[in-house]
C-alpha cells in the first residue's frame, strides 16, 4: 500500500486546482481510460484508482456536480 500526499492550490474556487482535477475526474469517459489502457483488465483498475481518488476529493467538499 502506497499513500500519496499531494498540495493542490484551491484558488478561486471553481479554478482551483483541486476543483479542476475532480471535474477531469468526473468527466472522464470509460472509452477515454481505455484508450490509455493496454487491455480491460488494466481499464477496470484505473477506473478503480480513478474513484478512490474522486471520493477523497469528495470527503474534501471537493465534489463537482
């Protein structure tokens, strides 16, 4: 098990960095994972990686709609 601190500026609201990533996050498409994935099994697992970190996120307030 790894855990990874990282410092995302929060400016602005809805332009900080934090918010931005969430929205990246929530937009992004299961086609879009795949086409970085070398096959299914890899998709699945980024996609898991994917909602671990949107719910940290979301335990922040950070949590786009």
């Amino acid at each position: 098990m790894k855990t990874i601190t990282i410092t995302l500026n929060d400016k602005s609201g809805l332009n900080g960095e934090a918010w931005l990533f969430a929205q990246f996050l929530k937009r992004i498409t299961y086609q879009g994972v795949a086409d970085c994935a070398v096959d299914k099994a890899e998709t699945e697992s980024m996609l898991e990686i994917i909602e671990k970190i949107r719910s940290q996120l979301a335990k922040q307030g950070i949590a786009p709609r």
